[in-house]
C-alpha cells in the first residue's frame, strides 16, 4: 500500500489567510497586466485595477459576469466574449449553452493537482479516469493533474461500464475519477463479473455525493473525497481528508453574493458563488456561476488555511419569490438543519387574500414550542415569517420537494 496519509501538497496551501488574500490580489494585477484578453482588460480599466494597486474594493466595482449570458456574448464577439487571451490557448472546449471554454498553456492548467494530492492520490497510482474526454473540459482537469503527480491514466471516459470495469482490474487501477454515480454503476457491474477491483481513493465530482453513497465506497474501502469547479475556471475548492466543506484553492477569488443584491452575503450565509479566474488566458472577472453555496472559515485540523465551500446547495434558478423576497430551498435546508429534532419538513407558498403565506409543515419529535424556535430561524435566514406546523408522523413523503409553490396564477 501507498503512503497516502495527509500532507500539504504546497506550503501555500497553510498560508496565514491574510497573506494569501494579499498574495491573491498580488497575483490578479500580474494577471492584468499578462493578460491580452479585450473584455478583461476593458473592465479592468473602468474599475481602476489596471492603475494602482488590485484591491476587493475596486474588484467589487466591476459588474458581475452571470453564466447564463455567456452564450449570447460569445457569440458576438471573438474570442469568447473578449475574455480570452488567444495566444494562450491551447484546447477549446464546448459545453450545453452552448458555453465555449478554453484550456491555457502549461501543466496542470486547471488546478487539479492540489485537489488529488489531498484525496490522497500518489505518484505511481494507476487511475481510471470516467470522466468525458469528449467537448468538455472534465477529464482534462484530472489528466491535468495526475500528469504532475507522476500518475498513470486509464482514459476511461463515459459508458462501457464493463469494458472499463475488467481494464481496470487488469490493469491493477488503484484510483478512479469520475462522477459518483459511474462508480456506483462500475462497482455494481463488477460486482456481477465477480471483478474483485482495487480502488483504494477516488476523486468524485460534477455531481452531488449523497452521504450514503460514500458510506458505501468508503465500506469497500475507497477513500472518496469531492471537488467543485467549473468548466470555465476549472477547479475550486476539494475536501481534505476531513470532509468539512471544500477548501478554495488559491487559483481563483471566491465571493458568495447574494443574487439579486449583489451584496456578500455573511459568512456561513447561502449565497451565489462568484468566481474570479487569476489566469491570463481566461481571466474572468466576477463570474457569477448560478451555484447556491456558504463559506466557513473556522480552522480546519488538516492545516489546510483556506476557507471551506459547504458543497453546492441549489441553484440560484431554483428561487421562488415571496412577498417580493427570494426564497432558496438551500436556504430552508439551512433552516431545517438547525433542529435536528424535526425528521421531516416541507415548505409550501400559498396565496390567501392576495397575499403571500409561507407555511412549514414538520414532522418532529419536539415539543409545541420548537415550532416557535423554527419560525425565529426560518426569519433569521430568509427574512420572512412563516407559519409552522407540526404533522403527524407520515404526513410528508420522503423525497418530497422542500419548498412547493402552491400559488395559481390567473
Ligand atoms: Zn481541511
């Protein structure tokens, strides 16, 4: 067996936060100034990034860049919307939009390497890597990165569950990447064959990892460990071996807005993540990725300094608006969360004399006085007041939707 236990793959990654907020905004005007990308520079110009120094002040002048507007601005200007630096780049990619997104020089260009190291990838490893390798950007973040920890790849890609299956066995594959479900169907066919695979860690990622279904790798003994990107900016934050939250990694500047506002949100607060790229070749300022998250700073055992991403949430088109005030089922996961004593819960918006009414419906052991305590939380987090009652057990559906809205229009 391999020594995988916990290191730091940089120095960097135990850096004072102070330190690194100042290394980052170093690194932003060396970007600036590396950068040929018109758009970039454009709105760096009108923010005053580009005169003296980079500051979250000036940065926080540029307007956000929202996701779902990328098609429709790189489809009028070239290269991608003005925020690529040509010279640079060196693959294109396409994902549904259709969003266009580019791959810079250089090795591990998307930042993949920390997040492996800490998931306890180690030079040597044979890997099978299922992500696609086809349009999108995914298996080229991993390749990325196992190139510069001194793996070996298997590029798997997606399907052929049993062909990948039995190379991997014979192959001797001690690591896989890809998205938990493939594992899940990959471990299940295996199974069938009677493949005893040798999976000892796995990175999962572009969807979300159920507890229970980590449980059921890590029973197998596959340590699993998560990691957030984007196919625009790539990687942005992994778990450490604690799995509490997601670390960002130094590579980008990470803001949780709110996403109507456009105002940070308070630490531990859902917001949208709002992403700033410090590469010149894609150096996208302030992209909004429509992914609902929160951010905790207290210290993390592993050593690691950086802030922890909670996973994504939503997202921020899941909203429901009421009385004027955007509701987020992530935010009343974050409400339910709260009181462990309710088993479930359900949210539901009605309309009753022309006006909004927000009911929470909880199935809980507690007493009549924890539907008080809920009402105080549901207002602390979302503003709004809401009208709880407590349902006979078996009243709510397991997998029901958290939020429904009841309203008819018309
Ligand atoms: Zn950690």
């Amino acid at each position: 067996m391999r020594d995988r236990s916990d290191t730091l793959y940089s120095p960097q990654e135990a850096l004072p936060p102070d330190e690194r907020a100042a290394w980052q905004l170093g690194r932003l005007r060396e970007v600036l100034r590396e950068t040929r990308a018109p758009a970039a520079l454009e709105r760096a110009r009108e923010a005053g990034l580009l005169d003296g120094p980079c500051t979250w002040e000036r940065l926080r002048t540029v307007p956000v860049l929202r996701k779902e507007d990328l098609p429709a601005l790189q489809a009028g200007r070239w290269p991608l919307g003005g925020w690529a630096s040509w010279e640079r780049v060196r693959r294109l990619f396409r994902s549904p939009g259709p969003i266009f997104e580019p791959e810079g020089p250089g090795p591990d260009y998307w930042g993949c390497a920390p997040v492996l190291h800490a998931a306890g990838f180690r030079a040597g490893d044979v890997v099978l890597n299922s992500f696609s390798y086809h349009l999108t950007p995914a298996a080229w973040m991993v390749e990325g990165g196992l190139a510069v920890l001194g793996a070996v790849v298997i590029p798997g890609g997606v399907g052929n569950t049993e062909i990948q299956a039995r190379a991997a066995f014979e192959l001797g594959a001690t690591g896989y990447a890809g998205t938990p479900s493939f594992l899940a169907a990959l471990l299940e066919r295996a199974d069938e064959l009677r493949i005893p695979l040798r999976f000892e860690v796995a990175l999962v990622s572009a969807e979300p990892l159920p507890p229970a279904l980590r449980e059921r790798f890590e029973a197998r003994g596959i340590r699993t460990q998560q990691a957030y990107g984007t196919a625009d900016v790539g990687m942005v934050a992994y778990e450490c071996p604690h799995k509490q939250g997601m670390h960002l990694l130094d590579r980008c500047l990470v803001e949780l807005l709110d996403p109507y506002t456009r105002e940070p949100v308070r630490l531990g607060e859902v917001g949208e993540v709002v992403v700033t790229l410090l590469d010149p070749t894609y150096p996208l300022l302030r992209l909004a990725t429509g992914d609902l998250s929160a951010l905790w700073e207290d210290p993390c055992p592993c050593g690691r300094t950086a802030p922890r991403l909670q996973g994504v949430l939503g997202r921020v088109a899941e909203a429901v608006k009421v009385r004027g005030v955007f509701l987020y089922p992530a935010q009343l996961r974050a409400v339910a969360s709260r009181h462990p004593e309710v088993r479930r819960y359900q949210f539901l918006v009605r309309r009753s004399a022309d006006r909004d009414e927000l009911i929470a419906r909880l199935e809980a052991a507690g007493p009549q006085e924890l539907a008080e305590r809920f009402a105080q939380t549901v207002r602390e987090v979302t503003g709004l007041r809401a009208q709880v009652e407590l349902v006979p057990d078996g009243t709510l559906e397991d997998g029901a939707p958290v939020l429904v809205d009841e309203r008819r229009w018309g």
